[in-house]
C-alpha cells in the first residue's frame, strides 16, 4: 500500500505544479512561435522540483 500512496503523492504535487506553471505561461503573453520552446523547460523543472518535494516528505 505505501508504494502506491507515494505515487499518487507525487502525481499530485505534479499535477498542482505544472498546472500553475501552465497558468503562468499562459498568461504571460508571450509570442512564441511554438510553445514548446516555453513548456518543455517548464515541465522538466516542474518534474525536478516535483521530485525534490516528494523526497522531503
């Protein structure tokens, strides 16, 4: 049972981070050609800052 509990943990601050970090590029304005160039750095420091979290609970 632990393992599990700790994956939803971590699917949840996940979730709750990078839809904030959604929100904030967003409605930043900006006008990229491809939003990927703005996503991608976002969810690989949304997936590292999740992971951080996780290990400190």
């Amino acid at each position: 049972m632990k393992p599990a509990v700790g994956a939803i943990r971590r699917a949840s601050i996940y979730a709750v981070v990078s839809y904030g970090g959604l929100v904030l590029i967003n409605n930043s304005g900006l006008q990229l050609p491809s939003m990927w160039i703005a996503y991608l750095p976002m969810f690989i420091g949304v997936y590292v800052f999740t992971q951080w979290v996780d290990r400190k609970f």
